[in-house]
C-alpha cells in the first residue's frame, strides 16, 4: 500500500530523493558568509567577531524558516524506495551489497539516514519497546544522526557524537552541550573531546534525542552523518586564521565539505551509503595539525605557479585489523577545487568500493586493489577532468612541529591565542560552563578544539592576556603549561564506557603520567598516548610511546588485564608510525615499563 512521507529541507542544494515528487514550496535565502576582520584595532576586531557569531546564527535561523516541502512515495519495493541505502548507488554496486555483509542489508532495506524522522517515534514509546520492535534503528540506524547504543556498559544509554567543522564552538553551543548532559547523574553524564577535534556528549536517555536534536539545530549544531558508513567529523588547523605561519585557511574549506557532504547538517543521502567508515582532513602549514597522514583524504597546503592549493594523500587509516599511513594521489588542486574532488573520490568509493568483508572495506584496500596510478584514474574519471599532477612543496628548512599550549601570538597584531590543556579531554557540566563564560570574556565567545583533545581560545588582547592567565579555571584545572607528560597525554574513552575497550584508560593513564612527572625530570613533553582496545582510537602508533589495551596478559600464571606498547611514532612534517616493542604487559606493571622507557629513551632523571 502506497503512503506519503513529508520531510522538509533547509534552504541550500536541494537533496534529489527521488520518488513521486508531489510538489515543491521554494523560496531563495542567501546564505551569510563571513571574513575574519582585516582591521588592526583590537575593538574593532573584537566588535567584528561578536557580529559574525550572531550573523552565524542568523542564517542558521533563516534556512531553518526557508523550506522546501517534498512529498514522496513510499509505496515502492524495498531497493527502489526512496529510504532504501541502494537509491543512489549503480546497479552494480547494488548486486555487490546484496550478496555483501549483515550491515550491507541493513541499508538495502532502509537507508541509515531514514531514522532521523522516526526519532519522536522511538522516544515516544520507550527504550525497551523500541529495542524490542525496532532494533536494528536503535542497534544501528540511531548512528546515521550520531547517537550511539552503549549496552554494555551503560545500559539505557547512548552516546552523541556531533558534527563539528574545524573543531570551532561558540559559547552558546558549549553552553547548550552543558545543559545536555547536566540533565545526568555525574557519574554517566560527561563529554569528551575527541582525536578529531569532535565532541561526544554521554549518558543520554532515547526519551530525550527529540529535545537534544532540536537544540543543537537551534544553536548551529548537528548530528547528522556523525557515525556509522558516513564521512565522520571535518578536521582542520586548529589555529586557522590567526598562525601567523599560516599557508591555508582551513575553515571555509571544512565547512564547505560539511556543507556538501551533510547538506548544511540536515542530512544528504548521496553520501550515507558508503562502503564504510570515510575521514577527511585539511592541513594549514607545515605542523599538519589535522594529521592528514591518517585520513582517507588528506589536504596539505601546496603552492603551484602563484596559486595556493593542496597536494593530495588518500588512503590512510587506523584500525583493527590495519594501520597504514595515506600515499600520495600525485595530485594538486587549487583550493575551489577541494570539495568537488572530495565528491569525486567519494563517489567513486561509494560506487566501486568493497561491500563484502568490513574489515577490508576501508578506501586504502581500493588503492591498493588499483594501484595509485589506478586509482588515479578512475578519480579523475569521476572528477570529469585531468588531475594536476603534486608539486614540489620547496620546503628546503627544517621544521619543528609547534606546542599549541600557552600563549601565542597570532599574526593579527596585539591578539594572542591561549592554549590551554583538558586532561584527557574530559568535560564536566561545570568545566563547560567555565569553558563559555572565559570564551566570553576574553576571545568574543569563540572556543577551539584540538585533536589531542585540548582547547584553544582565540582572539585574546593583550591587556587581557595576564587576566586569561588569572583565571580560576586555567590555575587549577585546564593548565596552559602543564607538566611534561600529562601536556601531551591522549587518551581514548576506555573501559568506563567503552563496550570495544580491554583495559580503563582515562584514569589510569592520568593518574600515572602524573606520578611520572612528579617522580622523573623530562626536559621536553613526551607523546603517550594510551587506546582500549586495537581500533586505536587513541592513535597509540602517532605517539612518542603508545599503549593499547590487549587481551592475553598473565602475571603469577593468572589472566589479567594487559596492554601492548608502540614506540617513536611521530606527526607532523615527517610523520611516521610507531613500531611494536612488548606484546601483553600485565596492566598494573605499565607505569614501570613507563618510567624505565622514559629513562632509557628519552633522557629522563630521578627527581
């Protein structure tokens, strides 16, 4: 029996879902785009950022009231219905997901994104009855709109990750985020800053999505594609604008990839149907804060004949089953041409990618199937011309890679940014409300994210810079110049919430770095990064020392919780992969083997 759906769109490159188009209601709303102020007076500059924060919220206001109203047909067979995950794959690719793996059917018989207008449904009738009739949308399709089961060790509950370009918030969303988990007991409702410059809000309730998804709309938040066979969160420098050793500006060109790819954060059902997970990244300079060397599709800032553009990397990624560096495409393009190559390679790997084995679905495995110069050329078939080939970047220098912690200044003459350290990325309800209320007082409400889970706040005068510095919160709790080893610890979730994790990592990684360091003399920070379990979302192989949660450890011939150890990984300009060095280390001797690494390896003396 046939039956219409009516969703609506904000205003923006209309989303084809095909169907039986009853009628569309269009109205045109030009979008607000700002520049950061060129001006050298502090006020100005200062008066500048408040307009773009309020500009930014108006068109966010302003799409939401334009809508485009489409009616479709649903009563269609399962593969040709407009929610189906095959509607914008060939058929080829449609034979290949029909004979592919459990989650490959899952999306044949609705596309992931679908579950974002049954969201009302699935609170409205409870967890356990939405569990009980509707599994596979609360086991899996909750993750096309970033909300994620946690059975195992928060039964009930789900984690939220969001969809933040560039790793940029205002105050009023860390604000709103705040009010989002204080709804909490303490112990369950927390946050974390993530390895991509993300947030994950925790121990929320299926009862409350409808009235958390509505208020991240309404502060210029989103969601949406944020987990699951998506292109997860857009990471770029987090000094962008302000370094003054600056090549490229990374944040109009996250935003325009988040924009293309998630349809200005409503949804875009071109691309929720990927063979599997999909990163990209965008790097500024030199210091390649966005670690384009892990990322399907890497930007680096190269200049050809007077244009500024990128050199291209593709390929990389951190699993499992495999940890592999991105390659070179031997490619440039100019940088209006960054988010029309990003579709081209995504579409190709939507298209052509594996949709068998999910442990060898990943791009690089295309990459490595075609060869570079393969691969190559089926881009460029999808990219509708020929590919410039890479150039030289003429970096004849050498080139350390910078502390983003403490004060800088930027290249705005009399404004500085101040760097400031979250142990192991951990957010409170309170610590976020701080977080707003310093970003309002000293960097015009504005708050940055960094991949190695810190924050940044930009834009600070000079005569406010001792006040910043004065700041209850940046004395006692988010340090702009921490010790060595707690500076650059990284941590994943770990076991406390973590179904995937073998070991507790973000107490007990902080609780022995500081130990460490009050217990040793380094005179230089060292990279420990510590991860669950093998998905490494910890990135134990960029740290100078990496632990990663294992099953298998003995001590006094009993099982008990252990961990494997990497070592000399590196990031930046010369990036490169730690190497293995102890299998199974029974997790209450680490902070030994630690201290004896750290004395043998990297310089340290007993205090």
């Amino acid at each position: 029996m046939s039956k219409s759906l009516i969703t609506f769109v904000s205003a923006g490159a209309l989303c084809r879902l095909d169907g039986s188009l009853c009628a569309v209601v269009a109205a045109s709303n030009a979008q607000i785009r700002t520049q950061v102020p060129a001006s050298s007076a502090i006020g100005q500059r200062r008066n500048k950022a408040a307009s773009r924060l309020i500009a930014k919220k108006a068109a966010a206001s302003s799409r939401e009231s334009v809508q485009f109203q489409i009616c479709m047909d649903l009563g269609l067979e399962a593969e040709n219905a407009p929610w189906s995950g095959l509607r914008y794959i060939p058929v080829d690719a449609q034979e290949r997901a029909k004979g592919g793996n459990p989650i490959e059917k899952l999306k044949i018989e609705k596309d992931g994104l679908a579950v974002k207008y049954e969201v009302d449904k699935l609170a409205e009738i409870g967890y356990d009855a939405a569990v009980e009739q509707f599994g596979d949308d609360v086991n899996h399709r909750l993750k096309w709109i970033g909300v994620f089961t946690r059975p195992k060790r928060t039964p009930g509950r789900f984690m939220m990750r969001l969809k933040i370009s560039n790793g940029i918030l205002t105050s009023d969303q860390m604000r709103f985020l705040a009010e989002v988990i204080a709804k909490y007991p303490a112990d369950v409702g927390v946050a974390d800053i993530t390895t991509r410059q993300n947030i994950q809000l925790r121990g929320l309730l299926l009862e409350d999505l409808p009235w958390i998804l509505h208020g991240l709309r309404a502060v210029g938040l989103s969601s949406v594609q944020a987990g699951m066979d998506n292109v997860r969160n857009f990471v770029g420098s987090p000094i962008a604008g302000i370094d003054p050793k600056e090549m490229v500006d990374t944040r109009p060109v996250c935003q325009e990839l988040q924009d293309m790819i998630t349809h200005f954060g409503e949804g875009n059902p071109e691309f929720t149907n990927l063979p599997r997970k999909f990163n990209i990244s965008v790097s500024g300079g030199r210091d390649d804060f966005a670690h384009t060397d892990i990322n399907d599709i890497g930007y680096r800032p190269a200049e050809k004949d007077g244009v500024m553009g990128f050199n291209v990397v593709v390929g990389g990624f951190m699993g499992s089953f495999r940890v592999v560096h991105s390659v070179p495409l031997d490619a440039w393009v100019p940088l209006a041409e960054a988010t029309p190559l990003a579709r081209a390679i995504l579409t190709l790997f939507r298209d052509r990618g594996s949709r068998k084995n999910r442990n060898k679905a990943r791009m690089m495995y295309m990459v490595d199937e075609l060869g570079v110069e393969g691969f190559r050329e089926q881009v460029e078939e999808y990219f509708g011309k020929p590919l410039c080939r890479a150039v030289d970047s003429n970096h004849n220098q050498p080139w350390e890679r910078r502390s983003l912690l403490g004060v800088h200044d930027q290249k705005q003459e009399g404004l500085h940014w101040v760097g400031c350290h979250v142990p192991v990325g951990r957010l409170h309800p309170a610590d976020m409300l701080d977080l707003a209320r310093v970003a309002d007082a000293y960097s015009a409400g504005e708050i940055r994210l960094t991949v190695d889970q810190n924050v940044i706040f930009p834009n600070v005068s000079t005569e406010d810079v001792v006040k910043i510095l004065g700041e209850n919160l940046l004395n006692t709790k988010f340090l702009p110049n921490p010790t060595p080893l707690v500076s650059e610890l990284v941590s994943c979730t770990g076991a406390q919430f973590c179904g995937f994790a073998l070991v507790e990592t973000k107490n007990r990684s902080l609780q022995i770095a500081q130990e460490l360091d009050a217990e040793l003399f380094l005179d230089r920070p060292v990279r420990i990064h510590w991860t669950g379990c093998s998905n490494s979302c910890g990135q134990p192989q960029l740290a100078d020392i990496g632990v990663m949660g294992v099953a298998g450890a003995k001590k006094d011939g009993k099982r008990v919780e252990g961990v494997s150890l990497f070592l000399d990984g590196e990031v930046g300009e010369n990036a490169r992969l730690g190497t293995a060095l102890k299998e199974a280390v029974p997790a209450d001797d680490v902070k030994q083997v630690l201290k004896d690494l750290l004395v043998s390896k990297f310089g340290a003396k007993p205090r």
